[in-house]
C-alpha cells in the first residue's frame, strides 16, 4: 500500500512546502469555502495533466482556474461591465465566472480544454487566499475527489484514492458552502446559469436580472456535453499510421512511421500524462500549417489515452453548426 497523503496544518513553512511542490509541477489538495481543490499550476501544461489522471476524469472538462482577486483574474480574462459587478459584487466567493480568455496569460490549453474562454473565481477561504499568495499565480482545481465520488468538504476525505502526484493535504476545517461555486457565462451577450451552486440564482439575477438556461448541449454538468468543443480547422483523420499527401500528422511513441508530412509526436517516450499535456496546443499548431487534414497515429486506451481518445473522437466528428 501507498504512503497517505500527509494532511498538514498550513502555517507558513508548510504553506512554503506547498507552493514549492506546485512550482515543481505536483499537485496539493487545498480547501476552499464550497468544496476541497485539487490545485496544479494552470501554466504547466504536465501539472494539470497530472490532475485529469489523478481524478481519473475520463473526459478533459475544462477546469476552473483560481486567482487571488479580481486584479489577477483580469490578467487571464476579459471582463464586460456586468462581469465587473458580479466579480466586485461576490468575489471572493462561491461564484465562478466564464469569460473571455487573454491568451497571452498563459494559461494551459488542456485547462480550458482548448477553448477560448476561461473560468475564473477567487476563492474566499483564508488558506485558499494564503496558498494563492505564496505560490503567486493561478491554480486550476477541480474538486478533490476521484471521478464520480462525492465532492469532499473536510480535509479527510480530500485526497482519497487520489495517487501519488499529490503532495499534500493542507487541512482548512470542514467547507462553510460544502456545494461547488455557481458558475455563470454568457450567451450572445446574456447571461446564462451554467451551474447552480453555492452562490444562489436569486441572489446573482438581483443585479444581472433573470438568468438564462444554457442550450442543452452546454450543460457542463454533464461530462463531454459542453456545446463548444475545441474543434480544428481541419479534419481529423484517426487511428492511422500513413498520413496521405497533404495532411498533417500527429504522432505517439517512440517509432513513428517516418513520413515526410509535418508531423509532432505528443510523447516520443509513450508517456500519456505528456501526451494530455501536449494535445490542444499539438492539435492547434497542426491546424495551423494548413494540412488538408491531420492525421493521428492510435493512441493507446489506459489511463488518460481514454481521456485524449475521447476528446479526438469529438474533434473528429462532423460538425453540427
Ligand atoms: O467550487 C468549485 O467551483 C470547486 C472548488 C474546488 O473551487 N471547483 C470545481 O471545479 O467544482 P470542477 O472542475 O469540478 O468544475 C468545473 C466546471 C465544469 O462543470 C466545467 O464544465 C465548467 O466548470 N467550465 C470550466 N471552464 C469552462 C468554460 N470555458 N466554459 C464552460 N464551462 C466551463
Ligand atoms: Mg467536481
């Protein structure tokens, strides 16, 4: 049996420890007021692989990113005026915001599972506050559970069967909200409720007026469900190991078939947790040379391969609008 995860009191030398082992690319559990976080550097590309393969997430949902304060967040994201309220409003706080992504913030495209928005909230536990400050950058953070487990809201559950990526529990007491934060986005230009939660509806539409339903298809809730997708320019064309004249080719392992298409291999030692890592921004820079297509050598099924198989059989499918 593996060593547990040591859950520890965060004073100042252990909230040391943890934003070292961040900065080094693992990943520490960390409370908030809703629920437990998973939290990795949202900049490291293999850090928030690590957190898809700790949870066993056989999808790449986009994660909520986790800033000190509205200051911060508006280096990542573009904020509209009613964007601002809500932030000024109720940050810190159990509100989780979907806006527009700066790019130049660097924040990891697995993260933000390619797209073009991000989710961003402060959190208000002082210890959440405290690990942001001293790593100084943003954390993405799931809940700190294994995929399809409850959320956990006390340090104890935290970390259960979670492996061994993570460096430590840092144990804030049980969660004052104990539901993840209400998550809000927008529409052509409306707001629109994307997840209930710790932050009541009635409560956000007393400034924003009433909120709408997301489509059906953009219910994050339900995994890989989410309406926009990253999808290339190109098309994909999987499972092949002979890209044709004028395609692009995406590779895995250690042999590829040489071929004189433009081609990157997504983990040249096989190694899924590199691969995740190297995806979106892989899929992206083929997509841009301009390839008729792209071609994609199989990806082997364990671990996070289910994971990028799934989400390459849905940037392959043929697109509904
Ligand atoms: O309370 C919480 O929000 C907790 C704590 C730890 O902060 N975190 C949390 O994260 O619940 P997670 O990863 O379990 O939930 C992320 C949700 C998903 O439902 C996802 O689809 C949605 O946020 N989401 C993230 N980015 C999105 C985007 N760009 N567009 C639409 N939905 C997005
Ligand atoms: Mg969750």
């Amino acid at each position: 049996m593996r060593d547990p995860i040591p859950i520890v009191i965060p004073d100042s030398l252990q909230l040391d420890d943890a934003a070292d082992a961040l900065r080094a690319g693992r990943l520490v559990v960390f409370p908030t007021e809703t629920v437990y976080g998973l939290g990795a550097d949202a900049k490291q590309e293999k850090a928030v692989a690590r957190v898809f393969a700790a949870k066993g997430r056989p999808h790449f949902n986009p994660l909520i990113v986790h800033v000190q304060d509205v200051s911060a967040a508006r280096q990542i994201a573009r904020f509209d005026p009613m964007a601002e309220r809500l932030a000024f409003t109720f940050w810190p706080g159990p509100l989780t915001l979907v806006l527009e992504m700066r790019p130049e913030a660097g924040i990891s495209a697995l993260a933000t599972a390619g797209l073009d928005t991000v989710a961003v909230r402060v959190p208000a536990h002082p210890v959440a506050q405290a690990l942001l400050m001293q790593f100084g950058g943003p954390l993405v953070a799931p809940s700190a559970n294994p995929s399809g487990r409850v959320s956990p809201t006390r340090a104890e559950h935290a970390a259960e069967g979670l492996g061994p990526d993570v460096a430590m529990t840092l144990d804030g007491g049980p969660s004052a909200v104990g539901l993840e934060s209400t998550i809000v986005g927008w529409d052509m230009g409306e707001p629109v409720l994307l997840r209930p939660g710790g932050l009541p509806r009635e409560v956000i539409e007393r400034l924003t007026g009433p909120l709408k339903s997301p489509r059906l298809s953009a219910q994050p809730n339900a995994p890989g469900q989410l309406a926009s997708h990253y999808a290339p320019r190109a098309h994909l064309r999987l499972n092949t190991t002979a890209p044709l004249v004028s395609e692009a080719f995406l590779t895995f392992g250690p042999s590829p078939p040489s071929t004189s298409a433009p081609t990157l291999n997504l983990s040249p030692s096989g190694d899924l947790i590199e691969a995740a890592a190297n995806l979106f921004a892989y899929l992206r820079a083929l997509d841009a040379s301009r390839a008729s297509a792209i071609a994609v050598m199989p990806i082997p099924t364990g671990g996070l391969g289910e994971a990028i198989n799934d989400r390459l059989a849905r940037a392959a499918a043929p697109r509904t609008d």
